[in-house]
C-alpha cells in the first residue's frame, strides 16, 4: 500500500500564475506560506503549488497573495537539466486536487465564494 497525501493550510505568497493550452486545459501556480511554530517566531515555510482544470480557474479568479486557503494533493518531483551547467535538477511541487477558499468577504475586495472545489 502507498500513500501521498498532503493537506496545508496558509496564505498565497503570490497571486496566481495562469496558463492555457489549445487543448482547452489550464494550469495554475503559486505559492503557499505556511506557518511553522517555533519558540523564536512563526517562520513560514514555503510551498510551491500546481492546479489543474476547474480548480485551477478558482485559484485564478478568486485566489491573490495574501489570501487565506487550505488544499488537499499529493507530492511529485519536477525534474529538469540546468541549462547552463547541465546538471540534473528537481523541486518538490504539490498537485492541488482540492482547493478550499477560507477568507473572509474582509480579506479581499471581491466578493469570495466559501466553500471546496475539486479538480474532479
């Protein structure tokens, strides 16, 4: 048995990256600031995010840096050769399948639907 769950909750360090593509699909990227607790301070940590389809075109309308949200995915490694040395390269990204907006309507100047969307 195998498991790649992730579940986070934090704020949008950046609003939404958007492409789309001829087929019709559409990818969304950002990242998310979570807080970590330590006895010093809350220092966040950073996670880069990748959304595809319906969640994707949430994130892009609704979604900007600062933004509350929780997401629920799975962890995969993109993988790349540097360009300039060659040399194999890969970061960790997290594959939103599910996408909660938690702000409130004072968040943000827009008017935010609460509530989850899936991917599926």
């Amino acid at each position: 048995m195998s498991l790649n769950i992730v579940t986070l909750v934090g704020r949008a360090g950046r609003d939404p990256e958007v492409k789309h593509f001829e087929s019709g699909n559409v990818v969304c990227n950002f990242t998310l600031a979570v807080n970590r607790r330590t006895r010093r301070t809350d220092e966040p940590d950073w996670f880069d995010l990748e959304l595809w389809g319906k969640t994707a075109e949430v994130a892009a309308n609704y979604v900007r840096k600062g933004s509350l949200i929780g997401i629920k995915g799975a962890l995969k490694f993109d993988s790349w050769n540097d360009r300039t040395t060659g040399l194999p390269r890969s970061k960790p990204v997290i594959r939103v399948d599910q996408l909660e907006l938690l702000g409130s309507k004072r968040d943000n100047q827009e008017e935010m639907p609460q509530g989850s969307y899936d991917e599926f």
